[in-house]
C-alpha cells in the first residue's frame, strides 16, 4: 500500500501545470518512466525500484500508447451519435 500511496502523491503533484513542467526539465530522468522511479526512490526508499515488474522501458511506452489509444478510443464512441458498439 505504501508504493500505491507514493504513486498517487507523484501524480496529484504532478498533474498541474507546473508539475507537468518539472518532469519536462528534470535534469536526471530519461524519460517518464525513470522520473517516476526517481520520485519513488526518493519517497519510499529502496520499494520504490521494484516498480519496473521485468519490463523494459520500451514495453512500458508501449503499454502506455495502448492504453491511451483505447482511452480515446473510448472518449470518442462516447460522443458518437449511435452509441458504441463491440468490433
């Protein structure tokens, strides 16, 4: 529970504009995922490094456009006129 604690205060902290901002000029992180797991490192200590699950970054990115990509996927069937329907 701890480490789900941790992740809901990043993003609560960084979901403003100007938390936006902070992980786009991060000096360190690589990319999103390594600025989470930089952010967990300094809340939760060492727990915060068994994030990764055996992924690499490029699965992770992956798995985020997916995700994305059926989020608005959704957002749009949502306004379309006849309702949405299973393919």
């Amino acid at each position: 529970m701890e480490l789900r604690a941790a992740l809901d205060g990043i993003a609560a902290e960084h979901s403003s504009d100007a938390g936006k901002a902070e992980v786009r000029d991060h000096a360190t992180a690589e990319d999103i995922h390594h600025f989470v797991e930089l952010k967990l490192v300094e809340g939760v200590g060492s727990l915060g490094l068994k994030l990764h699950t055996g992924r690499s970054r490029n699965e992770q990115i992956a798995t985020d456009l997916r995700l994305y990509v059926r989020a608005e996927i959704e957002s749009v069937w949502k306004g379309w006129p006849h309702g949405p329907r299973r393919w």
